[in-house]
C-alpha cells in the first residue's frame, strides 16, 4: 500500500491539524481544506485517507485548475465508447476510481460553474452518470476539496455556487502559511537537506544563514523552501552555507534583500580581485613586492619576503599571470591561509574583541565567530 508523506514539523498550527486530522479521519464527511499555495493541502488529504476506515482504497487526486472545461465531465465521471469524437474505448472516471476511497478534488475554486452543478449533484445523489452512458453508477466516495481562493468571496462575484460551498465545508480545515510556523522552518529545510543530499552529505547552514531564513516571508510557502533546498543542494553539494557567500542571484527576492541588509554577499572566493589584496603589496615589473613598514625611528624598511609567496601566487593568477606552480595548487586551501592571516592581523588590532573585528573585515559577528572557530583562533 502506498505510504502517505508525512506532515512534517511541531509548531503549534502543525499539532493543530494533527489533532483535528485524528478527529474527522473516521467520518465520511466532505473536508474543505483551505489555504496558501504550497502550504501542503495535498498532504492533509493524504492523511485524512490514510487514518480512515478507507486507508486500503485508493487515494485518488484531481487538480481542476489543470483539466480543460471541455473534458471535466468524462475526467470526473467517466465516458463510454463513442461518447464523442476521440471516445475509441470506455474510461473509467475518478470517481469510480476511488470508489471505497479519497477523491480529493485540488483547486476546487476552479472549477467552472457548470461542472459545479453537476457535482453538487453527485455529492447529493451518491451516483455517477458516465457521458453516453443510460445508466447511472453507485459510488462510495470520500469527497476532500481544496483551494487557495477565498471561496465566500468568489460566491459573492457569482464565481462559485453557494450551495456547493456549504456542500463541500462540512468539515473545514485551514493549513497554516509557512511564515506562521516558526522553528519548522529549520526543521523542513533540514528534512529537504537529507532528501536532496543525493550521494554527498546534506548541506548545512551558518547562523546568520539560519536567521534570514527565519525572517524571510517565504510566499511560496513550503514548495518554495522544498525548491530553494533542492537548488542549493544541486549547486553547493556537501557545503555550508553562509548568507554572504550565496550568490544573490540564486536567492529569491526577498532573501537578496536580507542580503543586501547584512552588507551583501561577499565576491566570490575562487578568485578575488587584485584590488582587495593590492593593498597589501605593490606590482613593480613581473614580481609582486611588499610595501615598506615604518619603523619606531619614521625610517621606512621592507617587510621580510617568503621564498614561495604564496598570496603572490593568488594575485598573479587574479591578473592573468602565469605564476601556477608546475604541480598545480589547492586555490581552496591558499583563500583559507589569507583570510585566516587577515582575521588575525584584524584580531590583533582589535585587542580580541568580536565586534570591532566584525567592523574591521566588514562581516558579520556570527559569521566572524564561526571562522574562528573553524580556524581555531583566539578572542577576547
């Protein structure tokens, strides 16, 4: 038997509608579930046939926003051999598919106002009438509905007909937008992480990551959260991610604009540019050479130079030079080295204090405090 997905999460609306889901499993009521697209309609239809008496029946979907009007009827009730052009053998429709079972009837708000009366009519009667067919057909049928419209509202516009409004909302339920539930949010994207892990471990997520997250509005509810985890998931296998390192493009709107109030998303760090480091060093012909320091005198002196300089290396390279040692080189572990020079010169500066350091690298605090630990530094 096919196994529900489960309705994940612990925030006060989830254990609400598991609560009210144990309730009306047992009834052969009609359900209503209302709510945002991508909020999870679906999966409460699921569970409400799963926890039934009809569990061992099919659960059959229909999405009535996505079947031409001109093919409804036979989608629905089924049609017979010759009915009309294109008819070449009979069709069982869903409502005898799920005979014993869950026809759940996805964006019933779509459903045009002829088609309307006509399952009005089957929910009352109880029987089906396939289109060329003299004979009508018993159906024991669990009827779940649902839609993202407001349907009292499209009543009132003469869209959606009352009596089968009242109808289909014997029983009602409203599945929460993703921005009401809190902590599931870390819990869903934590769930996605695993499912999209595919062959390499889950990717993880930083604090300041974690934070923006939580305050995003998220509009697409729990579908946007399961496709943005799939993309990063695909783009960024195995990695931990931090806001500033997630290239705004590939965020939603929204995310970019948390983005852009953090300070930004840092320069991508394969390869920085050479004004960043310049400051550091001056060019003088092919060779990269060390700014003088000043000494307790005022007389200048130049700094010490390594036999294999490494950020040498790195800037040559961000310029188009040809300084790429013959055995090659690991540029992931060369980018550790300096930044792990650069926050502790700042460190230093700083006297250990976080917060200036922050200020002084132009980063967050808790995406400072997370390099260092991820570089064993100390701090004040």
């Amino acid at each position: 038997m096919r196994q529900p997905n489960p309705i994940i999460g612990n925030s006060p609306p989830m254990r609400e509608i598991r609560k009210l889901i144990e309730t009306i499993a047992d009834s052969t009521a009609t359900v209503l579930v209302n709510g945002e697209s991508g909020t999870g309609k679906e999966l409460v239809a699921q569970a409400l046939h799963y926890q039934s008496p009809r569990a061992q029946a099919n659960f059959v979907p229909l999405n009535c926003a996505a079947i031409p009007k001109e093919l409804m009827e036979s989608e629905l009730f089924g049609h017979r051999k010759g009915a009309f052009t294109g008819a070449l053998a009979d069709r069982v429709g869903r409502f005898e598919l799920a005979h014993g079972g869950t026809l759940f009837l996805d964006e019933i708000g779509d459903l045009s106002l002829d088609m309307q009366v006509k399952l009005l009519r089957v929910l009352q009667e109880k029987t089906v009438d396939p289109v060329g067919s003299s004979r009508a057909i018993e159906v024991d049928v669990r009827v779940v509905a649902a839609t993202h419209r407001d349907l009292e509202a499209e009543i009132t516009a003469g869209r959606f007909r009352e009596d089968l409004y009242y109808r289909l909302n014997v029983l009602p339920v409203r599945t929460p937008p993703l921005r009401e539930r809190g902590d599931d949010i870390l819990v869903l994207a934590k769930h996605y992480a695993d499912k999209f892990a595919n062959k390499s471990a889950a990717i993880t997520f930083t604090a300041d990551f974690i934070d923006a997250l939580r305050a995003y509005e998220w509009p697409g509810n729990v579908r946007e959260l399961s496709n943005l985890i799939h993309r990063f998931s695909t783009l960024f296998a195995g990695q931990r991610l931090s806001l500033r390192t997630v290239p705004a493009g590939m965020l939603p709107k929204g995310l970019q604009k948390i983005q852009e109030q953090a300070g930004g998303a840092e320069q991508a760090a394969e390869v920085p540019h050479a004004a960043d480091v310049l400051q550091m060093f001056a060019v003088t012909g092919d060779a990269a050479v060390p700014l003088t320091a000043t000494q307790g005198s005022g007389a200048a002196m130049p700094l010490p130079v390594a036999e294999h300089n490494e950020v040498e290396d790195i800037i040559m390279l961000a310029q188009g030079g040809s300084m790429l040692p013959p055995e090659g080189m690991s540029l992931k572990e060369r980018m550790a080295q300096i930044e792990r020079a650069y926050i502790e010169q700042a460190l230093d500066r700083a006297e250990g204090n976080v917060s200036k350091t922050a200020r002084l690298l132009n980063l967050q605090r808790t995406t400072l405090i997370e390099k260092i630990d991820k570089y064993r530094l100390r701090s004040a």
